[in-house]
C-alpha cells in the first residue's frame, strides 16, 4: 500500500497530511507513524483498539487522481483475496480533512522489507543469481494468480514488493497495485511479465553481474529485450512454469 518514500507530483517536502500518532479513526482505530508516501497519499501503521491488532491505512490525495480510484483498488484486492502476493483487503472509509474528502483503505500490515532496501544491502548490490532466481520465482507464481483473475498489477519493480524470507522460501507481497489505467489491459499483462524480467536483472546486479549469471538468467532475461520476453512468455503462467521445470 505505498510503502516506498517517494512522492512525485509535488515538492518532496514530505507527507502532506502528517496525521499525528495517536489520533483515533472511526472510534475503533489509533494512528502509528507514517511508514510511507508517495504520488497517491500516505501510509500509516494502525492498531484497532478493541483487538490492539496492527494494520495499515492508506490515505489517498484529493487532487491528485479520480476520487473513485481508491474504491477501486479495494474492489479488486478484494476479488483477489485469496491471492497470497497481494494485501488483504479490510475495509474502506472517508474523513474530512481542510473541508476536502479524503477517501481511506485498510489492509493488513504485511511483514518483510522493500525489495531494493535488501538489494543496497548485499555485497556489491546484488542477489546470488540463484537467490535472486527463488525470489522473482515466487513473486511471478502470485502474478500468475492475479493474471488468471483476469488482473494485472501494472508496476512491479523493487521498491513495490516486500519480501519475508521463511526458512529457505520467500514471501512476497506487491503493494501500490493496478497502475497505469490508460495502457489496455493485454498491454498491461505483458508489461508485468517483462517488469519481472527486468526486476531479475537488477537483482543480479544490472550490467555488472548480468553477463557473469547462469544461463537460466540469460534465458529470462532475453538482453532486456522486449519482443523476445513477450514472445517467449506471453504470460506469467509460462514465465512460472518455465523457471520451475528448467532443466539444469
């Protein structure tokens, strides 16, 4: 839900609501910190008071996209609820703030820390290639789900995914879904296919570690070539079942 620290469209002065911590929220919830800002709104921690179970909450600005476009977001975590890449979905509300509707959604507050946080992180910034390949193999089986619903995200890279390493697996979660509504849909699902090759390809470590990665790199990677990664994954469903039935 917008935990990258950016925001475009205006000065970066920070966020621009900068709700204290502590003000309450339809009398069951108290507001945390802010953890995040971007072009959208901002994003607080949350704790609803009767359960003290923590989640977060994203505001979004008034005048910056169709006020309509938070309702929409929820709809559509909602449809893919049982999706385990995207955030659960729990509510979505309306407060009034310098006379201005301002529109909210609640979700869960999903554990692990940003993708390219963990990237500045390794040595020489970047994965072991075949870490990284178990990283983009498990965010591209949950964009393979949220493709067969008939969606798409529209804007994966990595300061979009959050990643929880469980023993040897990894979890990840996308956050600031479906993106870029003017793109037709088939435009969009493609796009997702090709931003997971190019996410693989910073995670080796960009034009430093790319020429050094095992083939199977090479092979998704196509040179960062757009036309070959959409013909020969014109779909994540192929993107996932090629990675996880290559042979070595």
């Amino acid at each position: 839900m917008g935990n990258a620290r950016r925001h475009t469209g205006r000065d970066d002065g920070g966020p621009v609501f900068n709700f204290r911590t502590g003000r309450g929220l339809e009398g069951r919830y108290v507001l945390g910190e802010c953890i995040g800002y971007g072009f959208e709104g901002e994003v607080y921690r949350l704790r609803e008071t009767a359960t003290k179970i923590d989640l977060v909450v994203k505001f979004y600005y008034p005048d910056v996209l169709d006020p309509r476009r938070s309702v929409t977001v929820a709809r559509r975590l909602h449809r893919l609820r049982h999706c385990d890449i995207v955030l659960q979905y729990h509510h979505h509300g309306e407060i009034t703030w310098r006379r201005q509707r301002v529109p909210y959604m609640v979700s869960e507050l999903a554990q692990g820390r940003i993708l390219y946080e963990l990237l500045a992180e390794k040595p020489n910034q970047r994965f072991d290639p075949f870490e990284a390949l178990h990283v983009i193999a498990a965010i591209t089986a949950g964009v393979a789900e949220i493709h067969a619903l008939g969606l798409y995200h529209g804007d994966i890279h990595g300061d979009n995914v959050l990643l929880e390493q469980v023993g040897i697996n990894y979890r990840p979660k996308l956050i600031d879904p479906f993106t870029a509504p003017q793109a037709s849909k088939a435009r969009r699902l493609k796009g997702d296919v090709v931003d997971l090759a190019y996410l693989l390809y910073e995670l080796v470590g960009g034009p430093k570690g790319y020429p050094q990665s095992p083939r199977l790199v090479k092979e998704i990677v196509c040179g960062r070539r757009v036309d070959t990664i959409c013909r020969k994954f014109p779909s994540a469903r192929r993107l996932r079942d090629f990675i996880a039935t290559y042979g070595w």
